[in-house]
C-alpha cells in the first residue's frame, strides 16, 4: 500500500470509531437554607462516608458532590445554624445520579422555638401531599418540625398524628418519586416511628385505627422498600449499560449481588423483589456483550 493510501486509512478508522463520552463523576445539588444569614455552613457526610466534608455554594445555590466509583452509598446533607443547631435531609450519592443536568433540591429552614403549637397548625398535615419536590420538602419539613414538639409531651394525640403523618406522606412521596429508587432518602427518625407503630400494631398493643390518620399499612410498604432498597437498584444496571457507562454498571451490579447474596442468606429466600441471582448473572453477561461490540 503506497504512504499516502495508508495514511487515508488510518484516518478513516479513526473516524469511524465510536466516540463513547467520558461520564461525568458529580452530582449536582441545588440548595436553600433560610433564613440565610443564619446559615453557619453546609455539610455533607455520613452513612459510610469517609468523613464529612463542607459544600461551598454559588450565588445561586448550586454545587457538586464528587461521586468517584461510588455505586451506591447512603448520605446526608446538613445545615448547621449558627447558634449550634441543625438541620438534615437523607440524600443517595451514586454513579446512577452523577451527570444529570438537573440538580437535585433541597430545602432548609431553620426549626422555630416557640412553644406552643396552635390546634390549626396541625391541619395542613393531613391535606393531600402537593406533587412539586419544593412543596413536598417544605411539608415535611413544616410536619416534621411540629411532630417533634408536639410529642414532647402530647404523644400520639391527634394533633400529634396529624402531623406525624403528614411527615410522612411527604417523605414517602419524595422517596418515590423516581423508579425505582430516586436520590432522596427516608429520614431516619420518620422510619423508626414508622417501626415503632408497626411493632405495637403486630404485638396487638393496639389496632391500626388508634393511629389513624396515620396509615400502617402504608408504613409497613415503605419500610419494606427501604428495606429492600439496594435490590431494587437492578434496572439502572440496563440504564448505565445502554448509556455505554459499562464500569459503573459493572460497580452497581457488583454492589447489589453482593446485597443480594447476604440478603437471600438472613431471609433464606431466592427471590427478593423479582431480582434473583440467575438476574444479575445475566446482567454481568450483558454489560460484556454491549462493551465487546
């Protein structure tokens, strides 16, 4: 072959090689504290993190969190005040999440001190849970707040199950919003109520109607999704694999086999939520399939 044809045909192998896009390792976060000027830093850290580490927002409230080859790892944002207080929400830090264009929301508002809690206040938790994110935080931010009050001394009294539940169906609507699992958490204290109702309920201590508004049924889905939370994961390994992103979907793959294995051995069953081991076998053969080709 003369130099020149050779040259050719080096340089149109290289063009029609697949381009595959470096992904992106951060996630992005959008978030609002008020009031502002009470706001002593923001936090992110816990859960299996190596430490907590500061975020340092833009003007308009946006920053990143490195994801690295993190696969899957429970989190937490915090708002530290300034006269020593704080206040967190459960975020999920994973390569799933890490390239998005749209941040994820979150929402801060320093807890009120007053002590006592007007009878009306309590209503608003009990209305339909809104479908935008920012409503939704700020129910269960507002709900959560008057829970906590309210049980210092009126523990499950209406008004104390009103808003109990309330934080609830806000935080249960947050949680579901992205299938199968979004970036948002459930608040750990919210989930060991839950339990707590639950395990009453089941140890026959009382029905289910002397929680009411507050649903059980309800309580022991969500609980059981938690629960469940690492297996149900499963479908983002197609996701990444189809996006080309085949080491993350190997990495997330590798994480829910791993919390299969000891799944199915504590509960002594083969399937969990549809996903078996004959599943993530698979999985692993498809991601080399789609690589190779």
């Amino acid at each position: 072959m003369r130099p020149f044809a050779h040259f050719v045909s080096l340089v149109l192998m290289l063009l029609v090689q697949p381009v595959i896009a470096q992904p992106n390792t951060q996630m992005k976060l959008k978030i609002e504290a008020f009031p502002h000027d009470a706001v002593k830093s923001i936090v992110i850290g816990g859960d299996g993190d190596a430490g907590e580490r500061e975020l340092t927002l833009d003007v308009q409230g946006l920053t990143s969190v490195e994801v690295g080859e993190t696969a899957w790892m429970r989190s937490t944002v915090t708002v530290r005040w300034n006269d020593d207080t704080s206040t967190s929400h459960p975020v999920h830090i994973s390569v799933i999440f890490a390239g998005r264009p749209e941040p994820i929301y979150l929402y801060f508002r320093k807890d009120e001190t007053q002590s006592v809690v007007a009878p009306g206040a309590t209503l608003k938790c009990v209305d339909s849970p809104p479908t935008l994110v920012p409503e939704l935080l700020r129910m269960q931010h507002e709900c959560r707040r008057l829970t906590k009050k309210i049980e210092e001394t009126a523990k499950y009294t209406l008004f104390h199950k009103r808003t109990l539940t309330g934080w609830f169906e806000a935080s249960s609507s947050l949680y579901r919003k992205s299938t199968p699992v979004g970036p948002y958490g459930v608040d750990p204290e919210l989930l060991t109520r839950a339990r707590e109702i639950v395990r009453m309920v089941d140890e026959r201590r009382y029905a289910e109607s002397a929680f009411q508004p507050f649903r059980v049924a309800d309580a022991r889905d969500l609980i059981k999704l938690v629960d469940d939370e690492d297996i149900h994961l499963a479908p983002y390994v197609t996701k990444l694999t189809e996006l080309a992103r085949w080491e993350d979907a190997k990495r997330l793959n590798d994480f829910i086999t791993a919390r299969f294995d000891e799944l199915s051995r504590e509960r002594d069953v083969p399937v969990i939520r549809g996903v078996n081991k004959n599943l993530l076998q698979e999985n692993d053969k498809y991601i080399e399939l789609k690589r190779k080709r």
